[in-house]
C-alpha cells in the first residue's frame, strides 16, 4: 500500500508563497490521480486542485491563477504551488492518490497559515 508523505507547510504572510510536497513510497503511475484537499477549522474539506496521470488538471474556483499542482514523475512527488495567499488559504492540506479502481489513499497532512 502507497504512503504519502506531505511537507512544505508552514506560516507565511498575506501575498506569500509556499510549495506544499507530496511524496508517495511508490511509483505514482499506478495512480489515476492525485489531488490536494484542504481542511479549514470548523469547515468542510474542499478539493483544492487535482491532476490526472494523462496530466490534466482541475482547480478550485478560489485558488484558480494562484495556485499550480503538478507532478514529477521520476521522483514520484506531487506540488501544489501556492501564491498571492491569503488567510482564507490557511487550512491542513491533504495529499490524496486515487487507484483506478476508486480506492483512495490521504496522507498526514499539513499545515498552513497565513497571517494577516
């Protein structure tokens, strides 16, 4: 069974950047696809981002043109990069892997906040 292992989060101001990794104990081929999701205290968990293994993506309407996911395919990690944050950003995110066959894997997840 796959494990991922998130990292990247940490405190950061308004209009600052952060990179949040997703590393997965194996090849990320076997996945059809890998999505970032959020978790805001007190709300509900949102999918932030999702790309496929073709490599087609899907944002959130809130973080459309800030934020970019992508994959790399040799280190087997997936990124969400993160711009122009705001508090409304702040949340744990979460590293999710999709099997073909609907199974689903989430890592620890990990922290953000951003400071007004």
């Amino acid at each position: 069974q796959v494990q991922l292992v998130e990292s990247g989060g940490g405190l950061v101001q308004t209009g600052g950047s952060l990179r949040l990794s997703c590393a997965a104990s194996i090849s990320i081929f076997r996945f059809d696809s890998f999505g970032w999701y959020r978790q805001a205290p007190g709300k509900q968990s949102e999918l932030v981002a999702s790309i496929r293994r073709v490599g087609s993506s899907v944002y959130a309407d809130s973080v459309k043109g800030r934020f970019t996911i992508s994959r790399d395919n040799f280190k087997n990690t997936i990124y969400l990069q993160m711009t122009s944050l705001n508090p409304e950003d702040t949340a744990v995110y979460y590293c999710n892997a999709e099997e073909v066959s609907g199974g689903r894997t989430w890592g620890q997840g990990t922290q953000v906040t951003v400071s007004s």
